[in-house]
C-alpha cells in the first residue's frame, strides 16, 4: 500500500512523517452496523455515529431485504454514509444489477466468490472469509481487494451466527490488508476486541439486535461509545 499524504500548509506530509498522536487521530476504527431492513433502524445508526450501513441479499438470511427497500432507504439517508450491499454466491450480473439499481457504494462477498469474481465488480469490495483455524487466512493472500471481513466459521451457516472466533488470527491477518473484524461482537466485548486486534473496522449484527430485522437502540449506542471510547454521537 502507498503512504497517505496530508496537506499541511504549502507542503505535503506523508503519514510516517507526523507524530505518533496525530496518525492515531487519522484513524478512528470504522463501525459498519449490517443487517438493517428498515429506514428508522438506519437513520437512528447513522446519528448514533455508525460509519456504514450493511444490507444483506442471501437469500438464506433471516436479515435478507428487498432491493427496493434498499433503495428508498438509501435515498433518505445523509450524504457521506456509505452503503454496503452484501452477497453470496450470486451470479454477477444479478449483483451488478442489484448494485446500480440501489446506488449501492461497496460490495461484500460472503460466499465463495473466486479472486477473479471480485476483480470484474464494478465498485470497491471486501471480502468476507469464515475463519475456523490458521489455515483459513491462507487465502486472504490470492484477493486483492479493499478490505477483508473475518467472522466465525459455522458448519452451514453463511454468517451473523454471533459467535467468536479466535481474535490472535485476526491480528496474524493484518498483514494481508486492512481487517474488519466481525463475528460475535456485541457492546460487551467489542472495545476488548479492539485492544487485542486494532483493526481497520468493526462490523456487528446481531450483537445489536433485539431480535433479526430489529435493531436495539440502547445496544448500537452503547456499541459505538465503546468502541469510540466516548460518546461517539453526531447529534
């Protein structure tokens, strides 16, 4: 990866070239909340002070949602709220399609999509890999992608299980690329997560949940005060 530059008067600035606790600030650790099927659940994330919204296409998924609900929600929500559409072995042109017709901003590939899949998306994508051992980052190293989601391997289940896995592999995964760690999060056991791993990202489902397709009010605050280490609230 390239040095991030910085503007800083006439001059610009690589990231190695400013303090320890300026870098620090550059980086706040993304929090992607997935699963969301509905406009209030999405609205109150984003004040709240989550980073980016999922929405799940499998259709195995009980937090599986309509495109055109995606669609009107996504026209409702602020500017800069990226917009995750996630997918699992589905054929190309039904996610190309899915993506345009929802003005979807980043792909996620829960499924066994091969290197070459990802390279021919039209938008930026993170792939998601189930990790059960060691052996499951070998593959992190044939994708290049703009992010890697690592989450708990269950025996015939695709993902948002809320079960851990093994945090020490995912730090062993960073020099693949930037991480986002998923997998049995919750407002418990997130900022835990965070000092163990320091990854890219956090994403959380079911840890916010009150039951599947309704997200908990009081768990996504408190989700995002623990991992901001404050009351990381826009309003």
């Amino acid at each position: 990866m390239g040095s991030r530059c910085f503007l800083s008067g006439s001059r610009i600035l690589t990231k190695c070239e400013l303090c320890p606790k300026e870098v620090i600030a550059l980086h706040n650790i993304a929090i992607k909340i997935c699963g969301i099927t509905n406009i209030e659940d999405a609205l109150f994330a984003v004040e709240a002070g989550v980073d980016a919204l999922g929405f799940i296409f499998a259709k195995k998924s009980p937090r599986l949602v309509d495109k055109k609900i995606v669609k009107t929600i996504i026209k409702l929500l602020p500017p800069l709220v990226p917009t995750v559409g996630v997918f699992v072995d589905e054929p190309l042109d039904m996610v190309q399609d899915t993506v345009e017709y929802c003005g979807l901003d980043i792909i996620q590939l829960h499924g066994n999509e091969s290197p070459e899949y990802c390279s021919r998306i039209n938008r930026r994508v993170i792939k998601a890999f189930r990790i059960q051992s060691a052996v499951s980052l070998l593959a992190l190293s044939e994708y290049q992608v703009s992010g890697y989601l690592l989450d708990t391997f269950v025996e015939g289940a695709e993902g948002g299980t809320g079960k851990q896995f093994d945090w020490s592999l995912a730090r062993d995964a960073k020099k693949y690329g930037r991480i986002i760690l998923a997998g049995g999060l919750n407002p418990k056991n997130v900022a835990e997560a965070i000092v163990q791993v320091k990854p890219y990202g956090v994403d959380v489902s079911s840890g916010v949940e009150v039951l599947p397709r309704k997200k908990d009010r009081a768990r996504m605050v408190e989700f995002v005060r623990k991992v901001r280490g404050k009351d990381g609230s826009r309003v």
